[in-house]
C-alpha cells in the first residue's frame, strides 16, 4: 500500500508541475508591469524613425488595415498602421525574439550555444520565441503576424481588440517550412507579416519577466501540489476506514 502511495504522490507532483510550468509561461507578467500606456498618435508616430512606438497603443488616427488589399498596398517596413482583427489562430510556432541573443552563455552545467531560430511554443519553457499567428481581417481574409500573447487571448475570447501600433515586415526565412501548411490552409501570403510587438520594452526587462514567471509559476507548484497532496491523503484515508 506504501508504494501505491508513492506512485500517487509521484503523479501528483509532476501534474502540479505541468500546471506551474503552464501558468509561469501564459501569464500575462507583461502587460501587468506596463500598466495604461498613452495612445500613440499619427502625428507622433511619423516623427518616430527609431522604432520606439513599436508595440505602444494605437491612437484613434492611426491607419486601420481592413482588407487584403489595404494590406498589400503597405509597401515601407517603417508606416504605422494598426489592425483589428475578427480572429487569431495560433501555428504553434515561434521565431526567435528579437531581444533573446542568438548565443546560449556558457555556465558551469552547460556549453552554452547557439539558440535555434524557430521552435514549437509546447518547449518554449522561457517564453523565448514569439509566436506566428493568422489574423482575419474585416473583409474575411488572412495575414500572417506576430502579436502579444495577451492580446490574442483577448481575440480568440470574442473581445474587439486594436492591435498595438506595427509594421509591415519580412517573415524569417528559416520558418517559412514550418509555416507553409498552414498558410497554404488559409490562403495566406508570406511576403510579409504584421509585427507589433515592444522589443525596447522587452529587452530592456527581460530579467524582471523571467524572474516574475519563476515566482508565479512556483507559488502555483506549491499551492497546486500540496492541494493535490491533501486531497489524494483524505480520498485514501477514507478508503482505509471503509475497508
């Protein structure tokens, strides 16, 4: 009976840690440390040539791309625009962020090493890769694009949703083989993608993130497993006094 108990202790403890690791990953830690963010406007927009409205809230004049065609009349990396899109289907798929280095820092457990360029968002343990998203827009059609997590949440739960501020850029090309199924499933073109996300912000408290989804992920460990622990100990005590 001992070792039944072992097993089921086992168990307990990694389905804890599967739902640690779950939150510590998803956990919107970015959008809590942000807080309310003035809109941007166009007129401030067009005076910004170093990129750092990239991701800030878009202001009501900021271009709003509806259709397909809107979209591929948007020829220059650096022209704001704004999407607000009907749905967000996630690939499962991510590139490298922008602020993660290329290079892995050597430690006294590990070799360090070169980072892959795209990998499934199942293993990005920390929160390392953006993710590749299909957004519909207005006129029913599709665009590729790389968004917030938290905003895509918001779509997918139905809310009307104003994408941060963002351009029009190149896909990279090492994830073109594992985007063209899906693509293809959606008639979506990869000459370009929708980008939107704050690379200055996130650079910039990339250690405060990390540190912060260790401590929620876990207070969630804790609090899960020992819940988990309790009950599975009353569940076999009652069992104990029926025999």
């Amino acid at each position: 009976m001992k070792s039944k108990i072992k097993i089921h202790e086992v168990i307990l403890v990694i389905a804890a840690l599967a739902i640690a690791i779950y939150v510590g990953k998803n956990i919107g830690i970015e959008y809590v440390l942000r807080g309310n963010e003035e809109p941007v406007s166009i007129a401030d927009a067009k005076e910004d040539h170093l990129g750092e409205y990239l991701g800030m809230p878009a202001g009501e004049d900021i271009p709003r791309i509806n259709t397909l065609s809107e979209w591929e009349d948007i020829r220059t990396s650096t022209e704001y625009i704004t999407i607000e899109p009907a749905e967000a289907i996630p690939t499962g798929i991510g590139s490298r962020s922008a602020w993660v280095p290329a290079y892995k820092r050597a430690t006294r457990s590990s070799r360090g090493g070169q980072r892959s360029e795209i990998m499934k968002k199942v293993w990005d343990i920390f929160g390392e890769y953006t993710e590749y998203y299909i957004l519909q827009l207005s006129d029913g059609q599709h665009i590729l694009a790389q968004i917030p997590m938290e905003e895509a949440r918001r779509i997918q739960s139905g809310q009307d949703v104003t994408l941060p501020l963002g351009n029009k850029t190149s896909i990279n090309s090492s994830a073109l083989p594992y985007l063209k199924e899906i693509c293809e499933k959606y008639d979506v073109s990869l000459d370009g993608q929708f980008y939107c996300i704050n690379n200055k912000w996130n650079e910039s408290h990339t250690l405060t993130v990390l540190i912060l989804r260790f401590a929620a992920g876990g207070l969630v460990l804790i609090v899960s497993g020992a819940l988990f622990l309790t009950a599975a100990d009353k569940l076999l005590g009652t069992k104990k006094k029926v025999k």
